[in-house]
C-alpha cells in the first residue's frame, strides 16, 4: 500500500462508486412513493401469478439445468470415451446462443405447423389435432427445457472443475473399497461437489429470473415481463420500480444462496488432483452411451438451432443483406466499444486504488460497483430512467426558469442511456478480469517504485497499465460481447429511432419471422463465441 496516495484518488473512486450505485439508490427510492393505485391493483389480480411464475420457472429451469450438466460433467471430469477433449468445450457453447432464439426454432419446429407434427400426421394418417396429443411448447414446461438448454453450461463448467479437483488419492482409496464408477460418484464426488452446483444452480436461477425475451415469446407471466408490461402499458414508473423491488428481493435471495454455499466450500490436497490414468476406463458400450449423451446434448442445445439458423439465413440472405443490417450492426459495435471502454477506465482506477489505498473505505469501492451485474436488465432500465428522467425535467425547467428553451430529452432521448446503463451492469466483469491481473503483480513491485520516488500517477503508468494489458484486454472483449448480446436494458432504453442487431432480432422473433433476422442472429451467436474460445483456453492452461 502506498500511504503518500492522495485523497484525490479516493473522491475519484466514491464519485465513481456513487454514480454506478445511483440507479439502485432510485429505484428503491421510487419504489417507496405511492403510486396511482396501479401497483395495488396489480396486487389484487396478477401479482401473485407472476411470483409464482416466476418462482416455479427458476426451480424448472435450476432442476432441469441440473440433471442434464451433472452427466455430462462427470462423463468428461472422470471418464474416458471417444472424443472426450472435444465435448470438454464443445459444451460451452451453447452459452452463445440467445434462448430467444432457441425458442423460436423449437416453436417453429414443434408447434402444430411445424414439420414435426405434419410429419406425425402423415405417417399416422391424423386429420385434426383432436385426433393426438402433443405438448404445447409455448408454455412453462417449454420455456424451462429452452432455458435448460441454454443454461446448463453454468452448471456443467462448475461440476466439471469441481470433479476434476477432487483428490486422487480419495478415488484409489474408494476403488480399494470396491466401489464402482457409479457408488463413486454417488457416495464420494457427489456431496464433494455439492457447493459448487449449489452455486451453478444459483446462477441459473438468476439468469431465469432475469430473462425477457423467452417468456415474453412462450407468454409466460413473470416479474421480467411484468415490469415490462407495467411501465409501457400502464405508464407508471413508480408501479414499475415497486415490482422492480420485489425482483431485487428474488435476485438478491439467489446471491445470499450462492454466497452461503461458497462460504462452506474448502478444498484439500489440491496438489493431488486427478491425472490422466485416474479416469474411468468404460466398457465400448457404456463409453459410446457417454458419446451419446454428450453428442445429443450439444446437438439439441446449440448445433440443430445454430444449423437451423445457418439455412433460415441462406435463404433469405438477399432480404436481409441490406442497409438496415449494416446500420444497426454499426449501432451495436458502437455502443459496445464506448461501453467497453469506458468499463476498462473505470476498472483500472478502482482496481488501482483498491491495490494501493491504506483506507478500507477505498477497498470497499470496487466490490459496491459490481452490485449492478446483478441486476436484471428491466430491473436496470428502470432504475435508471428515474434518475435520468428527473435530471432532464431540472435541467429544462433551469433553461425555461432563464427564460430560453430547453434541450428536451438531453439524457434519456440519446444513447447515454443506453451507455450508461450498459457501464452499470457490465463494469463488474471489466472489474473481475483485472483482479485476476493484480494478483499476479509481486507487491514489491509497488515498493519499489514508491523507493524509488514514483508518484500514484507514475506507478499507473510505468508499472501497472504495461503489466495489465491483458487483462484490461480480456475485460474489455468480455464487456463488448455482452453489451452486444444485451436485449431488456435495449428494449426500454433505447432513443426512438435507435435499433441494435439485439432488439433488431428480437422484433423479428417477436413477428414470428427470425428468417428475415436470421443473419444478424448469426452475427450475436458468432461474436458470443469469442469469449467462450478464450474461456477455454484459460481453463487448459489452469489445468
């Protein structure tokens, strides 16, 4: 720690701090105001749906996710069959997938015009669909196998490292107690691993409770959709924030799970991990069933859409290779380099000064900016239209009060919305990905700059910034795919006027023509990869 360090350093990270927090700080705010009996009316007819909804989605979607992540995780972690090293990441791929999207393609496939059902009542010479059932996939089930398919990856990577930093030492001692393949994995690497899939079905849970777009397409009722609902059909900001409040109570809920299962989670001779010969050799059967098993998984849950997607865009490539692709893929690279930009500058000075500030005040700044990776992006969007929408009011009142015209919409008419909100919930992995970086940075680095007469400045930029290029790098690819994969937050901040590749889709979705959006569906898909690419060759060098 650097003790000559100026306390201008430290009004910088609180300012910083402030600003970050200020849209949780109105939305509780503007939850406390009455309202125009919108919210009470809410309560006493469809609140109460929406919360169960919402409820038995995340337990579908955490229960679903769970059971097909914990095979796979264990087939790769601790068995050997054809093709292992490849579904080791292969399976992380459908986390580039919008579930959205997903949902379309299965919709279109499965409903009663799709070629699944014609198919059925051609071979079984059916007239009318009172002749046979078939599931509904535009319901509650279907949304939680979608959102399963597109989520398990959460919980298959946790399993998978959890498995594999299990002591090998523990595994021959179960073998000379004769215990199979399965009472191994029953008895000794299950409740091993308990804390990290009680953390994997944590973050599922709070990606369930945060998504629109799914629900919203299967017309199922949930908070996310109920905020939507409220403040565009309703107009209250205030009915908005107060259901907005109630989703923060449920997302804040999955944090305290999380944290409390991490807060038991201990591991013991790390050194003694599992080699290469400690895997399971199978019999051929079992190994091609564990193919199987992988095989179908990344097929249902990333190839057959992907594919699906890959033929919608070919077929209408001469419709959607037009100006309006061009210019909204522009819109989205372009709010997404500000935002990444701006994150990394932010993360630098609350990193820097976490490192190098002997006030615990200043360490605490860094860890309050990332509150707002938690929240859902509706949640968000409301949050910070409050306060944008009451600086604009003051600030046009100030210009009527001086006897000239106001600006209008100075805030919440332009993109600074959008960028502000997006800086807001995405700074916390700008944040994360230098933290990786200064723990590899020796102290008496530090020391030895601080002997040597080098000012906070100095050390910034003669020491750290060189050191920390990739990391500020990692976090800003991080931050400038998730900014283009960002679709509530866009929906509701949007300037009029203003669409990204994200909402571009998402109207073609919700038209019941992705054909015709299929090629920028593509465009997020591919540039989602990026970080998945990058995540798995970390976690080959780790191991």
């Amino acid at each position: 720690m650097i003790l000559g360090l100026t306390r201008g350093w430290s009004l910088t990270g609180y300012v910083i701090t402030a600003i970050l927090l200020l849209p949780l700080l109105a939305l509780i705010v503007q939850a406390a105001l009455p309202d125009e009996a919108v919210f009470a009316h809410l309560f006493d007819t469809v609140l109460p749906t929406y919360i169960a909804n919402s409820l038995l989605l995340m337990l579908l979607v955490g229960g679903g996710a769970l059971l097909i992540a914990l095979p796979a995780a264990w087939f790769i972690a601790r068995c050997e069959f054809p093709a292992r090293r490849y579904f080791q990441w292969l399976l992380l791929l459908p986390l580039a997938m919008p579930a959205y999207i997903v949902a379309y393609v299965y919709t279109d496939m499965l409903d009663y015009a799709g070629p699944v059902q014609r198919a059925l009542r051609a071979w079984f010479e059916w007239q009318t669909p009172y002749d046979y059932y078939f599931p509904a996939i535009r319901s509650m089930g279907g949304a939680a196998i979608v959102l399963s398919l597109v989520l398990f990856p959460y919980i298959y990577l946790l399993a998978r490292t959890a498995f594999m930093e299990q002591s090998s030492n523990l595994l021959h001692a179960s073998k000379v107690m004769g215990c199979g393949p399965w009472r191994s994995f029953w008895r000794l690497s299950l409740p091993m691993a308990r804390p990290a899939l009680a953390v994997g079905v944590a973050l599922v849970a709070m990606e369930t409770a945060a998504d629109f777009a799914t629900v919203s397409y299967f017309a199922v009722p949930t908070l996310t959709t109920a905020v939507y609902d409220t403040w565009l059909g309703y107009g209250s900001l205030t009915a908005a924030a107060k259901l907005s409040a109630i989703m923060l109570l449920v997302v804040f809920s999955m944090v305290g799970v999380e944290r409390f299962a991490r807060r038991k989670q201990q591991l013991f001779q790390k050194q003694a991990r599992l080699a290469e010969s400690d895997r399971y050799n199978l019999t051929p059967v079992k190994a091609w069933a564990a193919w199987g098993y992988c095989f179908s998984l990344l097929t249902f849950s990333f190839v057959l859409p992907f594919a699906i997607l890959c033929g919608y865009a070919f077929d209408y490539f001469g419709e959607s290779w037009d100006a309006r692709f061009w210019q909204y893929s522009l819109n989205s690279l372009y709010i997404a380099a500000i935002v990444s930009v701006v994150c990394v500058l932010l993360a630098v000075v609350l990193m820097f000064l976490r490192r190098v500030s002997p006030y615990p005040s200043d360490h605490l700044a860094s860890r309050l900016s990332c509150t707002g990776y938690a929240l859902p992006g509706t949640v968000l969007a409301i949050g910070v239209l409050v306060p944008l929408t009451y600086i604009d009011f003051a600030v046009n009142d100030l210009m009527q009060w001086f006897g000239t015209q106001g600006p209008g919409l100075l805030f919440t008419g332009s993109i600074f919305t959008l960028v502000f909100a997006f800086c807001v919930r995405f700074v916390a992995i700008a944040i994360g990905s230098l933290e990786n970086s200064y723990k590899r940075l020796s102290p008496s680095l530090d020391m030895a700059s601080v002997t040597l007469g080098q000012s906070p400045m100095q050390l910034l930029k003669r020491v750290h910034l060189p050191l920390l290029h990739k990391g500020m790098f990692a976090g800003a690819l991080l931050v400038f795919i998730e900014s283009m994969k960002e679709l509530p937050a866009a929906l509701l901040l949007r300037p009029i006027g203003f669409e990204n590749l994200a909402t571009y889709v998402f109207q073609f979705v919700s038209d019941e023509k992705l054909e015709h959006g299929a090629l920028a569906a593509i465009v997020i898909v591919i540039v989602g990869l990026i970080p998945l690419i990058y995540l798995n060759r970390s976690l080959e060098q780790s191991h």
